[in-house]
C-alpha cells in the first residue's frame, strides 16, 4: 500500500528528524509515561498521540507539533501500540 511508504518516507525527513530531537531534548530524554509515576526511564521513542494518516499526513498540527507527541521508553512504546493495533477501513474491513 502506499500510504504507509508515504508516512514512512515522512519519518525519515529532516523536518520530523529535527523536530524529533528537539521535543526528546526539551522532555529531558525521559519518558513521560514512566516519569509520572516516579520513574526515571529513558526515552527511546517519539511518539505521536494523534497517529498520522494519509489523511493527515500533511498537516503539521499532526505531524511536527510538540502538543501531539510524547517521549517513550521501549516498554511504553510497545504498550501504546498494543492498544491501537487496528483500524477499521471505511469499507468495513479491519486494518491490522
């Protein structure tokens, strides 16, 4: 499909590279998740609340805004995409 080499031709633009670094700096390199429960973790991810779609892709509110990210451990990470594993496409079918 290619939606998805759209969107991860995105994550490896300078754009989301700058941008990524920059939120991981400015949240210290901790993982928020762990971090509200007294955890001093490190961050491994950038993570975005909001995923991109096609739809969305280009729309920088989405992509490229600190108000749509988050810093994740591996383990928090995985855990946010455990609970969003699919979709359902408009024709009814589920997307893994």
């Amino acid at each position: 499909m290619h939606h998805d080499r759209d969107i991860e031709r995105f994550y490896n633009t300078k754009g989301w590279d700058k941008c990524r670094k920059a939120f991981k700096q400015e949240r210290g390199g901790l993982c928020e998740v762990c971090l509200s429960k007294g955890l001093i973790v490190p961050a491994v991810h950038i993570h975005h609340k909001i995923p991109i779609t096609p739809e969305n892709l280009n729309d920088p509110s989405i992509t490229l805004s600190f108000d749509n990210l988050m810093s994740l451990c591996e383990e928090c990470h995985a855990e946010q995409h455990r609970t969003k594993r699919w979709r359902c496409e408009p024709n009814g079918h589920i997307e893994l």
